[in-house]
C-alpha cells in the first residue's frame, strides 16, 4: 500500500531537496511536506492530531538538528494523542552504536537508515510500509 503523506524532517535543505526527488522517482508516497525544524513538524502534527485523514503515514526524521533533535522530536511525538499509526524511519549520517541502540528504544521507529538515502533504501522502506499495514 502506498503512502498518501510523508514527512521529511531534516534541517539540511539539500538533503530534503534530494530525499525528495528520490522519493518522486521511486513513487514512495503521494505528498510530501518539508520541515526543516522538527518543533514545525511537532506544531503541525498537535494541530492535526484528531485528524487521522491529513496526519502523515510516514516521517523521515534527521537526528541532528538545532532547536529540537531526533530524540526530542520523538518524546514529544509519543506523548501526542494520535491514534493513526504513523511509521517513523530515522536516517541519520550517525553511526554511533549508541544512537542505534537508543532508537530500539522507541516502538514508534521502524528502522534506522544510514544517510546518504538511496533507491534501494527507499523500495526496502516501500516494502517494509507494505509489510506492517
């Protein structure tokens, strides 16, 4: 099953600029929106909480960012009162083992994605969406 929205947070422009032509190409989903700051992205999805119909069924979560990182990102994410399941995919260029190990911690994330994101990454994340809807 393909999906309708996907989030990309990540505060590198370049790297959504790329994740999103690949994720075009690759017909990953319908619609994607951009936040280059993760607080947007967490304002966003508060507002759209009790809306299962415009929250997105995907998030492409970067670690490192300012103002608010990854593993913010994701406390806050699981305190909100969203019942939709959303599939979060963190891709990172961290290969810290302890970065690794902390997303195992969080039910929330799918998968851990070393950066750059490639063709084959995206049909395995494809895949994987298919396999858990």
């Amino acid at each position: 099953m393909k999906n309708k929205l996907t989030y990309i947070i990540d505060d590198d422009k370049l790297t959504i600029k790329l994740m999103s032509i690949l994720i075009s190409k690759n017909d990953f989903c319908e619609e994607i929106e951009s936040f280059y700051n993760a607080k947007d992205a967490i304002s966003k999805l508060k507002q759209n909480a009790a809306d299962n119909g415009i929250l997105p069924d995907a998030i492409l979560l970067d670690l490192n960012m300012p103002v608010m990182d990854g593993w913010q990102f994701l406390d806050e994410f699981i305190s909100l009162p969203i019942t939709k399941e959303i599939h979060i995919f963190i891709m990172t260029s961290s290969i810290d083992p302890a970065d690794i190990e902390m997303a195992t911690k969080y039910k929330v994330v799918k998968k851990y994605i070393m950066k750059p994101i490639t063709t084959q990454k995206l049909d395995d994340l494809c895949k994987l969406i298919g396999d858990l809807n």
